[in-house]
C-alpha cells in the first residue's frame, strides 16, 4: 500500500505557542487529506478535510483559526495548532487519499502533549 | 449520516480461543467497511477492507470479516488468538468515495496467558 509519513511522531509544547504537524504522502500524490484527532482512549473524531489548493473544511465543532490546515501541493498537508492550551494534547493523525481506489492511507500520528 | 457501533468496549479471551469483535454500521448505500488495529501509543494498522464482492473477506494477522447486509454488521473475527494480539480494534465505514472514515468506539482486546 502507499506510505503517509507523519512528522514528528511526538511533540511537547509549553500553553500559548503554536505546534505544526506535517503529513506526506512519500510515494503518491494526495489530492485529499484528512486530518483526525484520537483523546486517551477514545475513537477518531474528524477534524477537517482538505483538498490541495483549496481550504480546508472543518467539522462542526472544530475551530478553523486554532487549527490551521494548509494542502500547498499534491504531496504535503499541515496542521498547525494555533496557541496550544493543555485541551489540545491529543494523538492527532492524517490520512492521505490518492483519488480514485477507496482508501485512504494512515500516517503514523503525532502525540502532542501542551504543558 | 453513517454512523459504526461497536458493542463491546472492552473484550478479554485466552490465548488460543477464537475471537469475534462485533461492528455495526448506519450507512445509505453500499458501505466501504474496514477494520484497523492500533497498539497503544501507535498508528493505525489496517487488517482488512471490504469494498463489494466476497462477503467474507481475509485479512494480514489471520483475520477475517464478514459483511452482513442484512444486519449490518461487520463483525471481526480470528480462529486462535495471540497474546500479541491485545490492542484496541476500530471498525470504520467510508463515505462514498470510501476515504473519509467514521469510526466506531474502538473495543480493546486484552489476552489472558
């Protein structure tokens, strides 16, 4: 199957700064990306989606101006967490999707913990 | 919207008996359904995928599935249980182009020695 790299795979940010979390699909190109959130010992909830050169689209609940997505190319997706606060330590994860077979491939997430 | 239930949270079995990890799934048409593993503190696994055809599908570790339409279900399933099974198991249905995934509960799968 196709590989999503996800960097860094953890990270600990003092409250009040921001976090970036790359995802990157290493051997096709992504035109959608997904981006899920997983709390200790909860499911994935989905966050956002988003389509290379587009914005992204947010699920209700999430906060488009905390969690910035950015899809500049075909290849790499972001998510920056905007004045992290302790609430947002998580296990984020992304899932990359190539457009036409109905799969989309999981990076190996990020544990962002906000101290 | 879809929506997948899993039943059961917590699972314990010994090692060597069978396992069934049930799944049940509220979608409009015909679903894409997977089943993925994840280890704690780590990503997630993939163990099998059911698009159309087969019903009964095989997957990596000596997993199978079988998708019931009539009770919509997806139950998980394997013949002898591992100790390096224990995890958390996910069901999870797709949208309609099977990649923007709904997940249910989570079950965590503990073996006993």
């Amino acid at each position: 199957g196709a590989v999503v790299s996800q960097h860094p795979s953890w990270v600990i940010c003092k409250s009040g700064t921001s976090v970036k979390i790359e995802c990157r699909s290493l051997d096709f190109q992504a035109t959608t990306m997904f981006w899920y959130r997983q709390f200790p010992k909860q499911s994935l909830m989905l966050m956002a989606t988003s389509n290379e050169g587009s914005k992204a689209t947010y699920e209700q609940g999430v906060e488009k101006d905390k969690f910035l997505i950015n899809h500049a190319s075909l290849t790499l997706s972001t998510l920056t967490v905007t004045s992290a606060h302790p609430e947002d330590s998580s296990f984020y994860i992304c899932s990359a999707w190539q457009g036409w077979e109905p799969e989309a491939f999981f990076g190996q997430g990020t544990r962002l913990t906000v101290v | 919207a879809q929506s997948v239930t899993q039943p059961d949270i917590h699972i314990t079995v010994s090692e060597g008996a069978s396992l069934e990890l049930r799944c049940n799934y509220s979608y409009g048409a015909t679903p894409y359904l997977f089943w993925y593993v994840q280890s704690p503190g780590q990503g997630l696994q993939l163990l099998l995928k059911y698009f159309s055809g087969d019903t009964l599908v095989q997957g990596i570790k000596g997993f199978e599935a079988e998708f019931k339409r009539s009770q919509s279900s997806f139950n998980l399933r394997k013949p002898s249980v591992h100790w390096s099974d224990a995890a958390e198991y996910f069901c999870a249905v797709g949208d309609d182009a099977g990649n923007m995934l709904t997940f249910g509960g989570g079950t965590r799968l503990m073996v006993k020695p």
